[in-house]
C-alpha cells in the first residue's frame, strides 16, 4: 500500500511538472509522437490491407490453382533471356487441363487495359480493364450475376461481340437505366450488355468493378498483338474435384504441361504453378517489408524523442540539484531520487505515447473515411503504443535518474 502511494504521489509530482511547462513539454516529446503515430497508423494499415485482401480472396475460395507464364511478384532490371523466351499457355493447353482426372473445371483469362474511351450514349469512361475468358468463368471463379446472363460456348466460338460489365462500369455507361440489351462502344466497336456482375468492392482503395468481360476469342480479334507480347499470355485457372485432390491435381497439370512443351526430365519448368496461398503468403510479405521501412523511419523520430526526454531530464536535474539535496539531506535514499526521475521520464514518455496513439488511431479512420482504405485498430496497435513509449521512457531517463541519485548531498545543497 505504501509503494502504491508513493508511485501515485511520483505520477501526480510528474503530470504537475508537465502541466506547468507544457510548450517545452509539447517540444520535448514531438519525436515521440511524430514515431509512435508513425507506429500505430501503420499497423492499422497494414492490418487493414491483410484482412481486405483475404476478403478479396476468399471469392475464389481456398482451392484454386493458377498456372501462368511467370511466377508472381515484383522484379527490378531486366528480366534474364531464359524467362523472356518462356512461350505463352494457349487454349490448347486450358483444354488438356480441363480432362484431367482430379481437375473438376478449368478457364483462361486475359486482362489488360483498354487505352481509349468507352461510351455508350448516355455517358463516356476510360481506364476500364478487360478481361477476356472462356465460357466457364462463373463456375470456376465462383462470382455471381446481379443481372442478365454470361456469354455462352457458341458465343465464344463466334467471336461475339457481347459483354458482362462489372457493376461499377455498369453504373457508370448506363446511370440509372437497366443495361441488359444496350450497346456500348470500345475504340470502333460495339458490344451488346448481356449481364452485369455482382459489385466487389475496393482494395487499396481502387474500384475492382470497372471491367468489361468479352469472349476471349473476341479479345484476340480485336487486341491481335495480345497472343505475341512477352508479357501477354493466358493465365488458366483450374479448380480440383476436392480440396484434398489439390496437391494431386498440381502434379497432373505440372506433367501434362511440361509433356505439352516438350521439356526434358533435366529441365526446369518454363510455367508458373502455384495456389492461393501462395498469392497469400507472397502479399504478406510484401506487406510486411513495407511495414517494416515505416518502422525504421519511425524509430529515427523515437530516437530522436528519447535524445529530447535525456536532455529535459539533465535540465530538471540541473533547477532541483538543491532539492535532491535536501531531500537526501532529511533521509531520502538514493533509489527513492533515482526512482522519481525514471518515473517522471516514463510519465512524460507515456504522454507523447498517447498523444501519439490518438494522432495515429485518426490518420487510420481518416484514411478509410476519404479513400476507402482499409484500415484497422487492433488491441495490437494499442499495446504496441504503449509499449515502445514506456521503454523509450526507461531507457532514456536512467542515466538522468542514475545521475541524480549519486549527486553529493553537501555539494547539492550549495548548489546555486
């Protein structure tokens, strides 16, 4: 009970002194404040990024497998000719897959921007992605219709001129008229609507309904020089009769491409397999990289506050050496004076903490609030907070404290 009291007289001694200077106080603890929002805003980013994209991701569930021309991820400088010389996946190839034995349905996919206006007569957009596919997207993909139909296997082989609008582009094209049946037109030709999908959401902030989905053989009539680029190609999604068929499914695509291109027992595969979590595992790590840079920008500011708490400690030492003296004069001990300095340190430390918290918990919901950005508060962020503020306070107020409780009591109490 005793050392209850004692700290709550330290803690009440502590926030009087800080009230009584609150602009040197406001200075002293900005690096701490400008880090620890730094922190938090951060990790409610970051936490908000991972969980939007896990929601992004289970619309095609846990059990899908990708093949494509190159392994995902970032790449900086030139790519080595061995990748460059990759051949594309062909329709052929989405074909073998799909009579596999443990494969239950298979689709090609193309996606790229279409540079020039779409417009119907009601309105004009830009920056629309098309997707080219196969007839059998809904039942791999697993994303439903708000409206109409998809286009059909007959449609497909005739190269017709018929698109699914992502419901934002629907929205936009045709703003308060149902679009099933109309025509829009990209560059010089023209589509008729015959469905419109279920509307997505953002990630990152961006609209993932601003697509137009076209037969893929409409898609290479009318972008021919999508068969030849480099970074063009079909991506085939493949989704097993089972979960626990996933693996065995894996290998029946990895050898039946690899027997398709005509590759050597010797030779390292020149696609891409992987699944889901793979794409998972790939974006945590990005995400924590980048985490990981704003940590380090953010310590620099930490450092740089606890330099400043050091400093307005050695300047408090200095205006109540007399006092030390006197108190060490009628019986205080020393780890009583060491004791009060670290905990004045960690008080003002704290304060900067919170400060910081409340700085960084705002950025977070302003950022969701403006741009949609996903962002988080977790418990997490609010123990991380108070953490990094009070080692900061330890850390850096012991060598006042220790410096303080060995002053001289004679020479303390001389002390002009």
């Amino acid at each position: 009970m005793k050392r209850f009291t004692l700290l709550s007289e330290l803690f009440g001694t502590a926030i009087s002194s800080i009230m009584r200077n609150k602009s040197r106080t406001f200075l002293t603890v900005l690096g701490i404040i400008i880090g620890v929002t730094t922190v938090i805003a951060m990790v409610g980013v970051t936490e908000g990024i991972k969980v939007n994209f896990q929601q992004q991701m289970d619309v095609l569930g846990s059990n899908m497998i990708y093949v494509s021309k190159f392994e995902p991820g970032i790449r900086f400088g030139r790519m080595p000719k061995k990748l460059r010389m990759r051949k594309n996946l062909t329709l052929e190839d989405m074909k073998a897959l799909g009579e596999l034995p443990s494969v239950e349905s298979v689709v090609g996919q193309i996606k790229l921007m279409e540079q020039g206006i779409v417009r119907s007569k009601f309105a004009t957009t830009t920056g629309v992605i098309v997707v080219g596919t196969t007839a059998d997207y809904l039942h791999v993909v697993r994303v439903n219709l708000l409206n109409g139909r998809f286009f059909t296997e007959s449609e497909e082989k005739s190269k017709a001129n018929v698109a699914v609008l992502g419901a934002d582009t629907a929205a936009t094209l045709f703003p308060g008229v149902d679009p099933i049946g109309k025509k829009f037109h990209m560059g010089n030709t023209s589509y008729r609507v015959i469905g419109v999908m279920e509307k997505m959401g953002s990630f990152l902030g961006q609209s993932r309904d601003t697509y137009v989905i076209l037969p893929i053989s409409t898609v290479f009539k009318r972008y021919p020089s999508v068969k030849r680029r480099m970074w063009g190609g079909l991506t085939i999604m493949a989704r097993p009769k089972s979960p626990e068929l996933l693996g065995k499914a894996m290998d029946e695509i990895t050898e039946v491409l690899r027997m398709r291109r005509r590759l050597r027992p010797q030779d390292d595969n020149d696609f891409a397999i992987f699944t889901q979590e793979y794409i998972n595992n790939l974006f945590s790590q990005l995400v924590s990289g980048v985490f990981l840079v704003g940590i380090l920008i953010a310590s620099i500011s930490l450092l740089v506050g606890g330099i400043g708490i050091m400093n307005i400690m050695l300047v408090s030492l200095r205006e109540r050496t007399s006092e030390i003296g006197l108190r060490r004069a009628i019986g205080a001990k020393r780890k009583h004076i060491m004791f009060q300095f670290v905990v004045e340190a960690v008080t003002l430390s704290l304060v900067g903490g919170l400060l910081g918290m409340f700085f960084g918990f705002a950025l977070s919901f302003l950022a969701k609030a403006a741009a949609n950005f996903p962002a988080a508060v977790t418990p997490f962020g609010v123990l991380l907070g108070v953490g990094v503020s009070t080692l900061i306070g330890l850390f850096f107020g012991i060598y006042p404290a220790w410096k303080a409780a060995n002053l001289n009591p004679v020479e303390a109490l001389r002390y002009e």
